[in-house]
C-alpha cells in the first residue's frame, strides 16, 4: 500500500486563520473605500445629467450604515433626507431615474402630493444606473487595494 505524510500542516492552518482576521477587520474599511467611489460618480453623473436644479439631490448623496446579515456584508450609497418642501431625495432620485411617467401611479400616495414640477413629463435621466456602470472598475480596484493594505500589513 502506498503511504501519505504531511509536515508543515499546523503553518498553513495559522495562515488560514490569520486571512480570516484580516477579512474580518478589512471588509467595513473596504466597503467604506468602494462607496466613497461610488457616491463621487453618482454626484458627477447626476451633475454632468443636469440635475442641479437646487443641489440638494446631489448635497443629500450618503453613505448609509454597515449591514450584515448572515454571512453578508453591505453598504448602501442613496439620497437621504428631505427637501425644503418635505419632499424626499430619495423619490427625487427616483423620478429623475425613470421619468415621471412611472411615477404617476405613486403621486396619491405620498400626503404633499408627489414630486411636483413645473413640466408635466420628467424625462428619464438615469444618473444612477449610469454612475454604477462607470465606477465599476474603479470601485473594484479601490476594495482591493484596501485588502492588500491589510493584509500586508
């Protein structure tokens, strides 16, 4: 019968544990990298877009908190707050993204009576879905350079 023998097992083991250290502490860091990129795109997309009617749209881009569930880590990157007229950002955001004529349907739904505007079509300016796709890249390369940071370290 042939035989199999081993050396050096309880090394690798240690190595093991220490990569998972590392991923422990360098996944907030690397998601707060990555949506620091994010939300710079979608403020220079939503201006390049024309969307700075008041700035408050684009002043209102943030970084919402850290969430795990499971075994999943994530991070969001969206307008937060409301207007001047109580309006929130978010559904702004919306409207600019997908037009006004998707949004009619939610108009009686909110108490202020919807996004107002002077027009009675919004045309669609996807200023969100245009940020994701074209800081995709750099996102990736800012989350990796954050890992070999840590894990150099």
């Amino acid at each position: 019968m042939g035989s199999f023998s081993v050396s050096g097992l309880e090394e690798v083991e240690k190595l093991f544990l220490n990569q998972d250290k590392i991923a422990v502490a360098a996944v907030p860091k690397m998601l707060e990298a990555g949506a620091a990129v994010i939300m710079k795109a979608q403020q220079s997309s939503a201006t390049s877009m024309g969307l700075k009617l008041s700035g408050s749209l684009i002043n209102s881009l943030t970084n919402g908190k850290i969430i795990e569930k499971g075994t999943a880590t994530s991070i969001t990157v969206y307008p937060k707050g409301k207007d001047h007229k109580g309006v929130r950002e978010a559904t702004k955001g919306f409207f600019y993204e997908h037009g006004s004529s998707i949004g009619r349907r939610y108009k009686a739904k909110n108490a202020r009576g919807g996004f107002r505007t002077r027009r009675k079509n919004i045309i669609a300016r996807p200023w969100h879905s245009t940020a994701e796709r074209s800081c995709e890249k750099a996102t990736q390369q800012a989350m990796l350079k954050v890992w070999e940071e840590m894990s150099n370290a």
